[in-house]
C-alpha cells in the first residue's frame, strides 16, 4: 500500500501534516496518557522536559521518568515519557506518550500547554488515520482496530484481533492477485482472439473466474454472522398484552427497563438494550427489543407500535414468543399466526407459571403443539423462576448463530459487503461477456469493486468520513 501524500494546505482536517494531540485515557484512573504525533512533536517534547538534546538522546521505546513544565517553566507533573521516531511508530511519524498522575485536571493542563505550543487538538481517529495515510497499516485493519475498541464479547474480540492481524487483507489481497491474472490473460485473449489458444479461449477464463466468485460468495454470506458476532443477535420479545413480555424482558436484564403495568397497551414502541450473555462455549451479545402487544386496536399510536412489533420479529434472529399461561391457548395461536414467523427461530416462554397448576401448563403445551416452537420455558417474573434457565436456553440458541471457525474471515461493516456485492455483480458479468475485451473490463471493474476493502483508491473524504467515528487520541 502506498502512502497518502499530506496535503501542507489542509490546516486542520485529517489531511493536515501538522502535530497533533489528545487525552488516550479515560479520566479517573490512576493514570492518564496524552499522545503527540507529528513533525514537531519531539521539538514540542523537548520543551516540555528539559530540551530537545535530551529527547533526542533517549532511546526510543524506552519510558524516561521527568520533571513536565509548562512553556514559561511552571511544572506541570512528575512524569513519564516515551518517544517512537519516523516509520517505528504507530503514526509512521514521531510521537510520543506522556503518561501522568490520573485525573482530568492534570491531563487538560498538559493538553493546554500543547495547545500553546502550536500543537492542534487531534480529531477522532486521527492517529489510525494517519497510520493508513502513511502505510502503517490498511483500511481493513484500522477499522479493525475500532472494531476491537467497542467489542463487548470475546467473539467480537477474537475477530477484530484476527482482522488486525491481517487475515481479512490477505484474504482479498490474494482475491486481488488472481483477479490481476485473470485480467492479464484476458488482455493476452485479445491480441490472440483471431487465434485458437485454448489457455486464453473465453470458456477456459470463465472456468478460472469460479474460485474468485465461490471466495465472494462465502464472503457475501458471512456478513449476518459478523454483523452478529460484532453489533450483536437481534431478539424481539413478541406476545399479546398482558402476556408478561415487559416483565420477562427486565427480568432477564436484571433492571426495571420497560414499563409493566395490567393495564394492556402499556407498552407501545419498541424499547432495546444490549446484554452480553455466556452461552455454553463462549461469551455474546443480545440486543433484545420488548415490543408491544399484539392485538386489534383503534387507537392511532397503539397501532403503528403493534406494526413496529410485527417488524421487530420479523427482522430478528430470533423472536421470544412470551404466552401468559393464565390466558389460555387460543390468544396465542391467533397471535403467532398474525406475526408468520418461523417456529425455527422461536423460543417460546411460558409467564406466570406460579399462578396456575402443572396440568394446566401441561394442557397449554399440547394445545400449542401445532406452532411447533422447539423449545418452551416455564417461567415466573415474580418469582424468579425460571429466568436463569431462559437466559441458558437463549444464550445456546444464539450462540449457534454466531459460531465460526478460528480464522474464518467473516464481513462485519455494510460497506464491506455492498463491495463484495459490487464485485460480484462485475463477475456475473464477466461470466457471460461474449468478447475478451469485455471479459478483460468487467474484471477490472471487479478489482475497482474491492479496493474499499484494502484501502488504496478510497477518496480521502471518504476516509475522513470512516475515521470520524472513532474515538479521540485513537
């Protein structure tokens, strides 16, 4: 990958070249940690500890203990400072580290005095920025290293440290390699297309495209389950009023979230968090959304929230389906039928099982045999019980969702696969094109398709616009 040439006109956006700096650290810990990238950044040190023979004599990598002051000599903190020059450090530019006395007083009084001394407030993800401009690493990489940041399970650790390490870019850099050989030959099948040479003959290019598009495909398919892995598995908790759904929902979170009230209709949105849970093998994350309650209604509001519910199942990975065991079978039948959702993705949950006798539960489940839902827990909100086993039952069913195997490379951004979407429409076409020079353009235009995905041709703005989620001093 090639580095991005700084644009010296740019004073303060991503494509400034200027020195830069930000707080790394959460305030209220023990220690805090500014960091400082750029072409002044060791003349900028060297004021601040004593001079710049002295920041140019320490070795780099290596933390030295000194006394930080300010611009006019006012001490700022006994500190730590650690330097990393040109191409050795994350930025591929000289930086630094000074790791002080926690505490958001102490920090903001460090940053000030860079400020002073012509260092700039460094934009969100400014340093991984600058790390892909300057080649440190590719597009793929950096917005691993985001993806490790806000990873709330250890799959989503597991996958973001896999794609860091470069499994995702080796992957469609050697995509890369065989579509720069099929379009070589393709450009050979050209200058050769009044000749009979099998090798470069339109049948035996498409035969070569079919590894390519299998690779696609199996990139294609992965995204549900990095985006699983990653944002977390979408669960709808459906049922009709009353049916214990707010009740079972914080129960399950452990907190008052949802409103429960007898009054039906209580409920009217959709109301989400996330849980991180431990299946069986590994740790998960939920994002459970309590919905309202499923029945006819002719109130305005209450009605797109029912229609916002329908939704929610619709588009969950997996719909728990609550039925309050003293209402019996038939509300729920009308209900599960009016949602036309798949027995395969329901947990069915059975609320209030304090209230009733076994037989009448026992008679409930045969009722709703017909719904074929695999699995019915029988729980209590009040009570408790239950709650634990659901929470076990859901967590092995999600977890089957989000299994891979170790260094399986799986999308988990949309830009990641509307590009491999892109791609493999230009090889759908590329499989029918019925002249070389066709053949040899539509898999250009496939290498074009993935570049995103490595980072090289991608606009600046637009990179600018992917870094701008990150977190500052990252």
């Amino acid at each position: 990958m090639q580095p991005r040439s700084p644009r010296a006109q740019d004073k303060s956006g991503y494509l400034s070249a200027g020195t830069i700096a930000a707080i790394s650290t959460a305030t209220g810990g023990a220690i805090s940690i500014v960091r400082v990238s750029g072409p002044e950044c060791l003349r900028t040190l060297g004021v601040m500890c004593g001079g710049l023979d002295k920041v140019t004599a320490w070795t780099p990598r290596r933390l030295y203990r000194t006394n930080l002051r300010d611009a006019s000599g006012i001490q700022l903190d006994d500190a730590l400072v650690v330097k990393f020059v040109g191409t050795q450090s994350y930025t591929g530019e000289d930086s630094g580290e000074i790791h002080l006395h926690g505490g958001n007083f102490i920090a903001s009084r460090v940053l000030a005095t860079l400020m002073d001394l012509g260092v700039r407030q460094a934009l969100a993800g400014e340093f991984t920025f600058r790390a892909v401009r300057n080649g440190k690493m590719a597009l793929s990489q950096a917005q691993a290293t985001a993806e490790l940041i806000e990873a709330t399970n250890e799959g989503a650790a597991a996958l973001a440290l896999e794609k860091l390490s470069g499994s995702q870019l080796k992957l469609i850099e050697g995509l890369s390699e065989d579509l720069r050989n099929l379009a070589a030959l393709g450009e050979v099948g050209i200058d050769f297309a009044d000749q009979d040479v099998e090798e470069v003959s339109l049948p035996a290019l498409r035969a070569r495209t079919l590894p390519v598009i299998e690779t696609l495909v199996k990139l294609k398919n992965s995204y549900s389950r990095g985006a699983r892995i990653q944002d977390g598995v979408r669960v709808a908790v459906v049922g009709i009023p009353n049916a214990g759904k707010s009740s079972f929902f914080n129960a399950l979170l452990g907190e008052d979230r949802s409103i429960v009230s007898e009054i039906a209709g209580t409920t009217r949105d959709v109301v989400g968090e996330r849980l991180a849970i431990q299946g069986p093998h590994s740790s998960m994350t939920l994002r459970i959304e309590d919905t309202a309650g499923l029945r006819d209604s002719t109130d305005r509001i209450e009605k797109i929230g029912i229609e916002r519910s329908t939704k929610a199942a619709k588009d969950a990975d997996v719909v728990v389906f609550v039925v309050d065991v003293t209402q019996g079978a038939q509300s729920a039948l009308e209900a599960f039928r009016f949602l036309s959702i798949s027995p395969e993705k329901t947990l069915g949950i059975f609320s209030k099982t304090d209230m009733v006798s076994r037989e009448v539960i026992s008679k409930l489940k045969s009722d709703l045999e017909g719904l074929a839902v695999k699995d019915w827990v029988m729980t209590s909100a009040k009570t408790g019980d239950g709650i634990h086993g659901a929470a076990l039952t859901l967590a092995r069913v999600c977890e089957k969702m989000v299994e891979r195997n170790p260094g399986e490379v799986l999308l988990t951004r949309l830009d990641q696969l509307a590009a491999v979407n892109l791609a493999l429409e230009h090889m759908e076409r590329a499989q029918i094109a019925t002249e070389p020079e066709l053949f040899a353009s539509d898999i250009r235009q496939t290498l074009y398709a993935l570049d995103p995905l490595i980072g090289t041709t991608v606009p600046d703005d637009i990179l600018g616009r992917i870094f701008s989620e990150f977190c500052i001093g990252k």
